[in-house]
C-alpha cells in the first residue's frame, strides 16, 4: 500500500513525457536557464534586495491567511459572490502583470539594448520561458481545474480536496515570483503596486481555499490551517524571483516577462475558465473590470 502513489505517479509522469516530449525538452532548457541566473546572481550577490522580496512575499502569505479567517465563522458563500470575488482576483492579476511587470521588463530591456525592437524580444523570451514553466507544471504536477476535472501526472492518487490545495498552490508560485523579481533591482515604484495588488486578491482566495477544503468534509480548523500553509509559496517564490531577476543586467527584464506571462498563464488557464464556469460571467467579468480599474490606479498612484 505504501507504494501505490509513488508507483501511480511515476507511471502517469511517464506517460506525460511519453505524449508531451517537446514540452520535456522546452521545459527542461527553460529551469537549466533559471538555474543558471540564480547562480550567478547568487555569486555577484543581491542581498540588499533580499530583504524587501522577503517582506513582499510575507505580506501575501498574511494576506492569504487573513482571507481564511471568515471561513473559521462560515460554511460556504453564494457562488455568485464567489465568481465575482475571483474575477475581481483575476482582474488585478492582468493588471499587475501588464503595469507591473511587463511594461517595467520593456522599458528597462530598451535601457538595456537601445532598441525598442530588441526591448520588446527581450521580455518575450522572458514570457516564453514563463508559459513553458506554468505549462511543465501544469502538465507533471497533480491537480484540478474546476471546468475539466482532475489533471496531472498522478492525479489518481491524491483526493480532490489535494488536488484543489496543489492547483492553489500553483497559483500562488508565479504571484510570490512576481513579488521578487519586482524588487531585484531595488525599484520601490514596481515592487509596492505589485506587492499590494497580489495581496488584495489573496484574500478572496485564501477564502475560496479554506471553504472548498470545509465543502470536501474537512474540519474546520485543519482547512483554515491547510489554506493558509498555500500561502508559503509566495514568500518561497520572491526568494527564487529576486535571484533569478538580480545577477545578469538582461536578467531583470527576462525575469519581468517570465513572471508576468505566469501570472498570465493562471488567470487565463485557471481562474477565468472556473469564474465562467457556473453561469455567473457578467458578474465575474464585472467583478474582473473592478479588479483591473483598481490595480490602474494603484499602480499609477504608488508607482
């Protein structure tokens, strides 16, 4: 018995491989490539950076773990509330990834090669590496999308309430490497908008986490405990983003790219489809259009 998940997953990852061998190679390439930045960021040295990456990938995970309280009091919300308060998530998603991180990665690739052609390639090798990353992970790691079900090798080993937590997990990756790569040079005006935008859209989903965990049968104290734990993927994230984005000077504007095509990559794969899912897309796309407004302004007023 005690082999039974290591075995099942070992033979849905082969098979994965087996279907998907350009993704292997593409994905493979892309991690050689972060592994590669980090060292030498991690020679030429980023520790005054550390710090603020550190403070900003914290602030998600309290976030998260402030949005899970209600579920202590609160067995479950209209749905229609639900699809707004993620669409809403998802609006500052797109916006953060636009103003805060792609739009920054482009103007500082053009400092960089002094040539708004070379400047927008730049961040598109960043993206490129993103989407092959979220879509390496979203192959090979067990999980669920709420439109389509289980996915993933080995996914016939976990429970669905795990499926749920490793899917939220992947959500909050990309935004804590966000929150990194948003202070590796120290730039104040691209990491606090960013920092404070992922933290407000936490809340709704430390919330949805911990009540989905309570729908599956959970108690209530484990499911608090169990959605706040996602949470630690952020402050895990801004570490690995302050050190990709800190060592190379093309570094920061790739890892910019990287991040926002991540983030990109979940609202569309992942957060979209699930608003969109029970009949509720205007108040979802509504509740996004706010989210999005929001994060405008906050970026242009801290930024």
């Amino acid at each position: 018995m005690e082999i039974t998940v290591p075995e099942t997953w070992l033979s849905g990852f082969k098979h994965h491989c087996k279907n998907h061998p350009y993704l292997i190679l593409v994905l493979l390439a892309s991690v050689i490539l972060i592994i590669l930045m980090i060292l030498h960021s991690i020679h030429v040295g980023n520790q005054a950076f550390v710090k603020y990456a550190l403070l900003g990938g914290t602030a998600g995970f309290v976030a998260t773990a402030v949005g899970t309280l209600p579920a202590l009091f609160i067995k479950e919300i209209p749905r229609k509330l639900s699809d707004a308060m993620l669409g809403f998530a998802a609006g500052m998603m797109l916006a953060a990834s636009a103003f805060s991180l792609l739009l920054p990665g482009i103007e500082a690739a053009i400092d960089f090669t002094d040539s708004t052609f070379l400047g927008g390639m730049v961040v598109l090798f960043g993206m490129i590496i993103g989407v092959a990353l979220m879509m390496g992970l979203d192959e090979f790691v067990p999980h669920e999308h709420m439109d389509s079900g289980p996915c993933g090798a080995g996914h016939e080993a976990c429970s669905r309430a795990w499926l749920f937590v490793f899917a939220i997990a992947l959500h909050n990756f990309p935004e804590g490497m966000a929150i990194g790569v948003g202070y590796a040079q120290g730039d104040l005006s691209v990491g606090v908008p960013l920092t404070t935008a992922i933290a407000l859209q936490d809340i709704p989903e430390g919330l949805a986490v911990a009540l989905t965990l309570r729908a599956t049968g959970f108690n209530t104290g484990f499911s608090v405990l169990i959605a706040m734990a996602t949470g630690l993927l952020e402050p895990l994230g801004s570490l690995l983003g302050v050190s990709l984005a800190g060592g190379f000077i093309v570094a920061y504007p790739i890892g910019l790219g990287l991040a926002g095509a991540a983030m990109l990559f979940v609202v569309s794969n992942e957060v979209i489809p699930e608003t969109h899912s029970n009949g509720n897309k205007t108040v979802a796309t509504i509740g996004l259009m706010i989210g999005f407004a929001l994060m405008m302004l906050l970026d242009t007023t801290l930024g």
